[in-house]
C-alpha cells in the first residue's frame, strides 16, 4: 500500500471529520429515530416472554409497610418462575408457569392453586384490551432516562385524564423492554405498591427441568379452570343459571370487560376497566351470608360493599372514591 493511500491531508482529514458530525447531529435530529413512550409500553408488555433472566425482585405494599422478596426467573418463549425468599410466612412458597398452566405450589404439599397461563390466548387478549383502554384513559408521557442495575431504562409514566391523578410509573429496560421497576398510585395520587429488580442477570438459560417441581398430583390432574370467561354479555346472560343485574352508571372510562362465571353459573363477577383498575361486581344466586366474605375483603386494597337484594348476594370492589361506589350501587338494576 503506498503512502498517499495511508495519510490523507489535513484538509481532507478536517473534511472527512465535519462531515461525519453533520452526519450525526442530523440523525440525532431525525423524530423517526427516537422510541415513542407508547411504543415502550406496548413493547413491555410482551418483553418477560422474549428474554433470558435470573433475578431478585422486591414488591412493597406501602399501606401495610410489608415487604416481598422473590427469585425471579423468566425463559423464553413462555416459562416462568417465582421463589418467594421472604418473608418468613410465605418463604419456599412457588409460581410455576409453562406456557400452558400457571400453578401456585409449596413442593412436597398437596396445597396448590392453578390458573390458566399468563402466556394463554386469553391473558394475550386481556393485555391487548387493557393496552387500548390505556390509550383512551390515560396521557403517557416521558421522563429523562435512567440507570438500574447498570442498565439504561426509559421512564414511562401513566396520568389519568379525568383526574390527572398519576396511576403508573415505570422503568423499562431500553434493550430489552422488560419491567425493571413500577410504582402503583392509588385513586388519592399516592403510591400504594412498587417493585424493582434489586439484582438481575441477563441472557442467563437455565434448565426447565430443574426448576419443574410442580407436585405430581398435579401433572397427573392437568389443568381443569374452575371457571368460564365471556367477553360477550348476550352471551353472558343466556349462560348465568340466574338473572344478572347491571350496573347503569360507570366512573368516567371503565368500560364491560368480561364476564367471569364459577359453579356452573351459580356465581358471576362482572368486570369493568379502564385500563390499569378494575370494577368488580360479584353475584351469587341462591344468597350467602355476606358475613362470610367479611375475611376476605379485608385482603383487598379497594373498597368493597355487600348487600343482598333480589334472591342474590352483591359483592362491588373497586379502588374509588365513596360517592364513586355509591353511584355504582344505586343504578344497578
């Protein structure tokens, strides 16, 4: 090679240099280049299935000052697991999800509850729903980016437009989109649950077989829901063993989501939305004594109310204001 192909004149070499960083500075420039928050969040939601991890996430429960950590591991396209660490009373404790069944187990204990998977054609459309309701519901903007465990992330953040209360805010992992970390708000602004990886490993495979210990009652049962789930509520009415009653005024965006029917139909929640909270009104025909739920409700965040009316027992939950729930409960009919 001879010289003059080697040193370029320090003209051409200041050209060359401005040249690139006009280059530069105008794809910097280019819109088109730069992810939309509403990309990111899209993105996100399908990410825990596209990646390889191992993990330590903590979740607070600000209200109770109570505190869980859980080994998180996540392989793709569709496995899932969770070791509850701490504390000490739901320590050992497992949530195993294989892409077609997502079971909640202590290994060596017959105590297990299963669902369908959060990977199944129905949790895909519950997303794809609850994603469009986001959009309608609430403004997402976003934040200068950030650092966790080393890794950059977007900062993402969910207001709603009726109140302009904030109700989500997250950290997004900018190559891979995964959830880092997440503050929930409540209906008053403040937040009530957060979570974050306080560690996290990155392409890391490990086998399925070592982490499927799910009992062997349970492999042998398969996976049987103890409910049906429609979306229509013509359909809905025609299936419920009794007369369903609606409610007629619903908070501003929350919208007919699903229809939940448990016992051959003898038991019907009915769920609103509006993107990132839920309605729930439960009836069951014949009544119950309400004062048999009174346990369970305590476990809920939201404000629940029982009542019965018409042959049926009445069980309305949801994270709003006492007027709110008020309003709800007078115009069912």
């Amino acid at each position: 090679m001879s010289k003059s192909n080697v040193f370029l004149p320090t003209g051409k070499i200041l050209g060359y240099i401005c040249g690139c960083l006009f280059l530069l500075l105008n794809l910097l420039a280019l819109p088109s280049l730069a992810v939309e928050p509403e990309k990111i969040l899209s993105l996100s939601l399908q990410a825990q299935f596209q990646v390889n991890i191992e993990g330590i996430m903590e979740t607070h429960y600000q209200e109770k000052n109570y505190t869980i950590r859980a080994k998180v591991v996540y392989q793709e396209p569709d496995f899932s697991y969770i070791l509850y660490l701490a504390p000490p009373r739901i320590k050992d404790r497992r949530i195993l999800d294989n892409g077609k069944l997502c079971i909640q187990y202590i290994p060596g204990m017959n105590d297990f509850k299963i669902s369908a998977s959060s990977n199944s054609s129905l949790a895909r459309k519950r997303r794809e729903k609850g994603l469009h309701l986001i959009f309608a519901n609430y403004t997402i903007s976003q934040s200068p980016d950030e650092e966790i465990a080393g890794r950059g992330v977007y900062v993402i953040s969910l207001l709603l437009r009726s109140s302009g209360n904030p109700g989500l805010k997250m950290w997004i992992d900018k190559e891979t989109f995964l959830l880092l970390r997440q503050e929930r708000y409540n209906s008053e602004g403040k937040v009530f649950f957060s979570s974050q990886f306080i560690e996290i490993h990155f392409n890391k495979k490990l086998s399925r077989e070592e982490l499927n210990d799910i009992p062997k009652s349970v492999k042998d049962k398969g996976f049987h829901p103890p409910y049906r789930v429609i979306a229509d509520i013509e359909e809905l009415k025609k299936t419920s063993r009794f007369s369903l009653s609606f409610p007629a005024y619903l908070p501003s965006g929350y919208s007919f989501q699903e229809g939940v029917l448990f016992n051959g139909g003898q038991k019907v929640d009915l769920i609103y939305a509006n993107g990132l909270e839920i309605i729930v009104l439960s009836q069951q025909s014949p009544p119950i004594d309400v004062r048999t739920e009174d346990s369970a409700s305590r476990a809920i965040r939201a404000k629940t109310e029982f009542w019965t009316d018409k042959g049926k027992t009445f069980v309305l939950i949801a994270d709003i204001s006492e007027k709110e729930l008020t309003k709800i409960r007078e115009s069912i009919e």
